[in-house]
C-alpha cells in the first residue's frame, strides 16, 4: 500500500473520531449556554489545536512550522464549533 494513501486514510479516520467524539462532548447542552465573543474565540482555539495535532507541522523550505488557520480550513469541510 502506498503510504499517502494510508496517511491520507489515517487523517480521514482521525477527523471522523474528532467529529464523532470531541465536538459533542464539547458541544454538550450548549443550547443552554450564553456565549461571549471570548467564549466563542476559546472554543475555536481549541478545535484549531486539535486539527493541527491530526494534520501535523508542514515543511516550507527545509523548516518546519505549524499550519495556519486557512490551511487547517482548506484540509476540513466544517470551519468553526458553532
């Protein structure tokens, strides 16, 4: 198997778990919530770090870095935990 494919299968499996399991326990009775901006800003933090952890750094250049937020939107079809 060509290890592209089977790092492209494990990142397609680790954003499911992400959806699957984090996102409703996070989003739990939030009908009930009162959100502030700074409440809604955490909140996206913290779905951003996850996704970093799945998709790794990148390599530009011979130096690795962390993705950005719009590389992190590109590679997910759901933006924000809204």
């Amino acid at each position: 198997m060509n290890i592209q494919l089977y790092n492209a299968i494990y990142i397609k499996n680790k954003i499911k778990l992400c959806k699957t399991l984090i996102r409703p326990v996070l989003a739990y009775d939030s009908e009930t919530w009162v959100l502030s901006k700074c409440d809604e800003a955490i909140l996206g933090v913290f779905e951003r770090k996850i996704l970093r952890a799945i998709f790794g750094p990148t390599n530009d250049n011979g130096e690795w870095r962390l993705k950005y937020n719009n590389e992190l939107y590109t590679y997910c079809t759901r933006k924000v935990i809204q």
